[in-house]
C-alpha cells in the first residue's frame, strides 16, 4: 500500500511539472489592434459602395495573414485583427515574427482585381518581438501605386 501511495505521489508530481512546462510554453494569440480613417478629401460620396479591406502582411508583401472586410463608410473606426482572421491556415499571424497592416479602399468585388480608383494606406512595420498584443494606425492618404489603369 505505501508503494503505491508513492507511485501515485510521483506520477501527480511529473503531471504536475508538465502541465505547468506546457503553460509556459504556450504562446498567447497574437492580435493588432487598428485605428483605421481616410484623409478628409479622399472620402468619396458613394463611400457605401467602396468595400475597405484591412489586413497585416509581411513587409513588401500583399498576402494577407490576417483580414477584415467591411465598407470604407464605417471610417473612421478601430479593428483588431486576430490569427483567426486567415485566409489560408497555414498563413496566420503567427507564422510572421513583422507584419505591416494595410488598408484598401476599392469599388471592386474581387480583391484581387486592382484599379486606378483603389485607395490605399500602411501601418509602420510591427514586430511581435515586443509582444503578441501591438497597436497600429493607418491613414488612406492616396491612390493604391499597384493598381493598374
């Protein structure tokens, strides 16, 4: 009976260690929270029939790791972009140590599609290195350079 009681008591004591071992280890959810706005003079007058895309990318890129679709009307507005807001599972926040948070104002449907109408603007550069929480702001200060005519 008392080699059991210590049994018992060793495997309690090793489940304890690797439960807290794997608390330590997990990483929290990373988000970003966005102060999005236009500038004054860009805002269209149909802006209800403009869709607003804001999405963190890594730097010099466009692929979105995180996304949130709504109207360019809604400006300005707060949005926190989550790991859970991907496109494809395998391209989440958490796979990039820097993100930039870009916001696209278009008439277009299909995001894909890219126009000389387009509206576009960036965050600074993000680093997670700081945390999993971080803060931007983006302006959409003018036309998106990508786009073509």
């Amino acid at each position: 009976m008392a080699n059991l009681l210590k049994f018992l008591i060793a495997v309690i004591s090793v489940l304890q260690m690797n439960a807290g071992f794997a608390n330590d280890e997990a990483a929290p959810a990373r988000k970003i929270n966005v102060d999005v706005s236009v500038a004054a003079e860009l805002m269209p007058d149909d802006a209800e029939q403009w869709i607003l895309y804001v999405y963190a990318a890594r730097p010099d890129t466009r692929l979105p790791l995180s996304n949130y679709k709504g109207k360019l009307s809604e400006l300005p507005k707060q949005v926190t972009l989550t790991e859970s807001m991907y496109l494809l599972p395998h391209l989440t926040l958490k796979q990039a140590e820097e993100v930039v948070v870009i916001a696209k104002a278009t008439k277009s449907k299909n995001p894909h599609q890219k126009s000389a109408e387009d509206l576009i603007g960036y965050s600074a550069k993000l680093s997670f290195a700081s945390g999993a929480a971080q803060t931007a702001r983006v302006e959409i200060k003018g036309a998106d350079q990508g786009a073509t005519k």
